[in-house]
C-alpha cells in the first residue's frame, strides 16, 4: 500500500476512533480491525496487506509509528533517523537505507516527544541533545535544530532481549575460551576492570556478559547515562541514572553526583557505564578506596590510548599533576580490555593487558593477550586471541579470594603444579 493510501485510510479511521487514550491496547487493536475489515475500499486488499494495514495504523497512535517494525525486528541493531525523510538500519552488520519515512516532521518531534517524556526527560530549542531509552531498553540518541541541520535526528542502539553470556561471544570468536576463563577469575577475585573500544565495538554487550561473573550475594549499583545494562544474576542490585537540568536549568544529576552518592550506598561493586569526563576521578578515587571489582568502559583506539584518554577526562575536572593521575590510573585500574569491530564488521576482544605499575613516570602494561589476524577468507577475518606468554604478575587479589590456580599461571617459567592453562582451582 503506497503511504498516500495508508495517511488517507487512516484519517478516516482517526475520525471514527476514540482516541482519548482510555481504551486498552488489545481492544484498540480489535477496534482497528474491524473498521479496516469493514471498508468497502478496502476489500480489494490481501488478507496479509490487511494485517499490514492494522499494525502500521495501530503503531501510528500508540507504537512509533514508522518506526516500530524496525523495533521489533531481532536482527535490526541499529536504528538511525537522519531526518523524517531519511531512515537508515544495521542488519546483519550491513547498513542500508529503508524506504520508509515519517509524514512530516511534526509527526517524527512528537514520536521524539513521546520517548524522552516517558523516561522524565526533556528535549528542546534550550536543550537540543538528550540521550534516552525505549521500554526495552534499546539506547537512543536525539539532535534537534538547529545543531541538527537536516531536522530531528535520532539514532536507537538495540540490543538483545536476553543479554549475551560469555559463552555466547566465546561462540561468536568474539574471544578465546581461556582469555574468558581468566576473565571469570579476575571478576571474582575483585580486580577493577575497565573496557575500551571504538563506537559499536561492543564495549556495554561485554560488560553485561562480564558483569554475570559477579558473585549474587554482593551489593552492586549500576550508574548509567540512560540505563542499558541488564545484570541478572545479582539479587542486591541498585541501577541509578543521570537526569537533564529542567527547562529553567536546574535539577540536573551527573555520573559525577550518582558516583559520590553511591559511595554512601554500601555498594560492594560499583558499575559504570561509560566515562567520559571529570567523572573518572571519581571513579578512580573509588576503585582506590576499597570497591574492588568495580567495572567500566570508554572510547578508545588501544589499551594505550585508554590511559591517555583516561588522564585526559581526570585532568578536565581537577588541577592534579600528571604524575598523579597516572599514579591513580596505576594502583585503581587492574587489567584493560579492549575491543575492535574489524573491517569484516566482527567484534573481537583485541587485547587484554595487566597494569603492573609506574615506570619512568608512565603506566606499566603486562600483556596478557592480544588479537594474531592469520589472514582472510570469503570477506571474513581468520584469527585468535592467543596468550603473549606473559603470567598474570598481580595475585594477591587471587590469592585472598582463595583462588590458587588460574590461566597464564604456568608462563614465564612459575611452578605451575601440574595444572593445564585453562583448569581452575577454587578454594
């Protein structure tokens, strides 16, 4: 059915409608149903461009509108709205252009309206950028003119339903079973880990497969920009997140605020999303004051430009000398991870490093594991994560958790006491 067909049906059906909003979704539904089945009009339709016909006038008043079978669809990843005129998608690692489009602007400011509103939050001339979330917890950004040139812009991140284990992306060869296992030690002996990676690379889908290593009966809290991640396995658990200054400028509640306040909460864990800013002194200070196993991510080319980065954000709220953010980064950060989407559109745990201290006024980095590409085939990358051949040096955590054996014990030329590199011991 050509848009001009479907505007002109559902006008009529509006019309007809009680659209107060005091009818159930179901009977709402039914109610459509009947009108399209009734129409003389419409009798020349299939049965299946009928059924087309009611989801898409249903999801004009109560889902988003154009918008909402791409929503629904599992493969879809990424949504993105240049302008009411222009909709682009990532499926199945592709991006491509879909021929739909909203009616007007107008009607893509309100489904906008609709999002940020049922998330308490505001987006406006005062305030054109806003991040947000829908229902199912899909990530979304919106740009509005006049920083936004072509009009409305929004960009929705899904994720999956469930979120994915470890095992899912050891399937995926998004890593190395042994570099996995050693992750699930480090989570439970409390090493403070922190991700990086590139936009898209992965970086919150890793931390939630991380974050199932953590014990249940801990107390953790979660501080999010909007809330994305979905940890299951821990009863005690408390997700805090940031709200936008009002229209009058104030009231606004920062990474920076939920992070001191969650100091106060008796977290055994703290959680963090992202850093992007004077937050991650914070987020250090606390990692450094006895919330062991705290994790995060943020933007980065390399573990290398992580730290930089990280001295970067520390230095942009403080007047602390550079010897002394790279001290904090040193003794609060244990191991670095970080993430590449490969030109085959894959995502791959390219590196896992150790930090082992200060050396010559730098932070020292123990390689644990890095990403061997061994060529190419039919478009798809061919590689592994594979050890560096470098023991994890940093124990004592392992130790005092009661873990007395673990992968990477056996290089460099330690006792290993007969245990292969993949077997774990649990006291």
């Amino acid at each position: 059915m050509h848009e001009e067909q479907f505007r002109s049906v559902r006008d009529q059906i509006r019309s007809e409608l009680d659209m107060t909003g005091s009818v159930h979704n179901s009977e709402f539904m039914a109610r459509i149903e009947d009108l399209v089945w009734r129409r003389q009009e419409l009798a020349g339709l299939t049965a299946m461009e009928k059924r087309t016909l009611v989801r898409r006038v249903y999801d004009s008043f109560r889902g988003l509108d154009v918008l909402q079978p791409l929503v629904d669809n599992p493969r879809i990843t990424e949504i993105m709205i240049n302008s009411h005129r222009e909709i682009f998608i990532e499926q199945d690692g592709e991006v491509k252009q879909v021929p739909l489009q909203f009616e007007s602007q107008g009607r893509l400011e309100d489904i906008i309206q609709s999002i940020v509103g049922s998330v308490n939050r505001v987006v406006n001339e005062s305030v054109p950028i806003v991040d947000a979330r829908l229902k199912d917890g899909s990530r979304v950004n919106i740009v509005l003119p006049p920083i936004a040139l072509k009009g409305p812009t929004m960009t929705i991140r899904k994720f999956p339903d469930a979120p994915m284990t470890m095992e899912d992306l050891v399937g995926r060869d998004a890593l190395c079973p042994e570099a996995a296992e050693l992750l699930r030690i480090l989570v439970r002996g409390k090493y403070n880990i922190f991700i990086g990676g590139g936009t898209g690379s992965g970086k919150t889908t890793f931390l939630n497969a991380l974050s199932q290593f953590i014990p249940p009966d801990e107390r953790v809290i979660t501080i999010e920009d909007s809330a994305e991640l979905k940890i299951v396995t821990v009863p005690n658990l408390v997700s805090l997140e940031t709200r936008n200054a009002n229209t009058e400028g104030r009231g606004e509640i920062t990474i920076r605020d939920l992070i001191r306040s969650s100091l106060r909460m008796r977290p055994n864990r703290i959680v963090v999303g992202e850093v992007r800013g004077s937050e991650a002194l914070d987020m250090l200070q606390a990692m450094n004051t006895g919330h062991e196993g705290s994790l995060s991510t943020g933007h980065a080319n390399s573990v290398r430009d992580m730290i930089s980065r990280l001295e970067t954000m520390v230095l942009s709220g403080s007047e602390l000398p550079i010897s002394v953010v790279r001290q904090q980064i040193s003794s609060a950060v244990d191991i670095f991870i970080h993430l590449t989407r490969l030109r085959d559109r894959s995502r791959r745990v390219t590196e896992v490093s150790e930090v082992v201290g200060m050396s010559g006024g730098e932070v020292q980095l123990n390689p644990l594991y890095r990403f061997q590409e061994t060529g190419e085939a039919d478009g798809k990358v061919l590689g592994r994560l594979e050890a560096c051949g470098n023991p994890l040096r940093g124990t004592e955590k392992l130790r005092m958790a009661g873990i007395t054996a673990w992968p990477l014990q056996g290089y460099g030329g330690d006792s290993y006491e007969g245990q292969q590199p993949h077997e774990i011991r649990e006291s």
